[in-house]
C-alpha cells in the first residue's frame, strides 16, 4: 500500500516496496508513481529523507511522464490502436463472430475491447516473436531453456539465471525492430548475465542498429501501455 512521505506538496505518496536489498533506490513507473525500494529495516523517516533529497529529480521525472501520458481508449469507433508501430482504426462490427478482426486496415470490433485486444495482441505477438527468438537463439548460439509472454507495467523482458525468458507482449504494438530488439538484449543476457561491455558488444554484433530501437522504447514505450 502507499504511504505517506513527509515531502514538499508535489511528492505526497509512493509505493513502498521492501526487500533484502542494501540500499534505497527510487523509480517513477509508467503512472508517474513514485516506487520506492528500501531495505527490511530502514526507518520512514530515512525513506523520507532520501525522497526530500532526490525531489528535485523525481518532480522533474514525474513531470516528463505526465505529460507524456495518453488516455485510456474507450474502444470506441475510429479509435486508432497500433501494431507494429503502426496506427489503424477501429470500426464496430456486430456480425462477426470473432469478438476481434485485424484485416491489414482496421481492427474490428464485436465485443468487450480490452480483453479482445489484450488476446488479440498477445497471439499475434507469440506468432511473430517466437520464431525471431528461436532464430537469433540459433544463428548465434545462444541457448534459453522457456519463453513467457506477460503483459508487465515496468518490464519489456527479463531473463532469468537458468535462461527462462520473460517477454512483454504489449511490444507488438512497436515497431519489428524494436521487438528484435528486446528479443535480443535477452537473449545476450543468456551469456552475459549483466550490462558489460561485453553485454553491449554483442547485442551490437547481432543488431548494429540497436541504439535506435532502444531509443525509441524509452521515447515511445508509454505508448504500448495505453490499452
């Protein structure tokens, strides 16, 4: 649950998260809600401390992210939804008997939108990602033991230390390059289980261009959320 922080007018709540972990760390999620991560142990009144501290930062974070947020879409005819980077309209057909079409020019509609659109999203996403990911797995010989699909509010993927992947399916609604992307930073992760240079260089040698497509997920990455 949120509590209370002692804190200027602007930073009145956060979530509080506690673990076994040795230092205070501070995140401004997709909902600019500040999270903060703190040890078992540590007093409120150090929590706020280190909140007053970094105000600066988290206003000026906070700020950038609500302006940046989008409305929720109501599903309601010519609404425009992405897929692969991609804007198309959405139009109401009560006469179809799948609650969600994609024709290559608009989605249409009959039936609850989020659900359809999460399901719809989520089989797209494995039929195309998948076999990207068992295709750079066996170009460059990198080994990964399951695939998850999740729709998570602060991970686009994850791997784990027995090389069980993690990907966010919400990432079909990106550009393809974007979603290579993403694919192959964790698949890197299958060999180098941090950001090294090394880390780096390899994601570099199977996808020269990537500094662009990580650019635009953090530009842009509020955007695949907004469903």
């Amino acid at each position: 649950m949120p509590e209370l922080g002692l804190t200027d007018n602007t930073i009145k709540k956060y979530h509080l998260i506690r673990s076994k972990r040795k230092t205070l760390s501070l995140q401004i999620n997709n909902s600019a809600q500040l999270v903060v991560r703190a040890p078992q142990r540590l007093s409120i009144k150090e929590v706020n401390a280190f909140i007053d501290e970094k105000a600066d930062w988290i206003n000026k974070k906070s700020r950038s992210i609500k302006s940046n947020l989008i409305p929720k879409p109501n599903y309601s005819e010519g609404e425009q939804f992405l897929y692969l980077g991609n804007q198309y309209p959405l139009t109401h057909n009560t006469e179809q008997k799948i609650t969600l079409n994609f024709d290559g020019v608009a989605f249409r509609l009959n039936g609850d939108g989020y659900s359809a659109f999460h399901a719809w999203y989520k089989l797209a996403f494995k039929k195309i990602a998948v076999p990207r990911l068992e295709y750079y797995a066996e170009l460059y010989q990198l080994s990964y033991q399951q695939v998850r699909l999740k729709a998570q509010k602060t991970l686009w993927g994850s791997c784990s230390s027995v090389n069980n992947i993690n990907l966010n399916y919400l990432l079909i609604r990106a550009p393809i390059s974007v979603v290579d992307y993403v694919i192959v930073h964790e698949l890197a992760h299958t060999k180098h289980k941090n950001h090294s240079k090394s880390f780096w260089q390899l994601v570099e040698t199977i996808l020269p261009e990537y500094k662009a497509s990580k650019t635009w997920l953090k530009n842009n990455g509020h955007k695949l959320h907004n469903l």
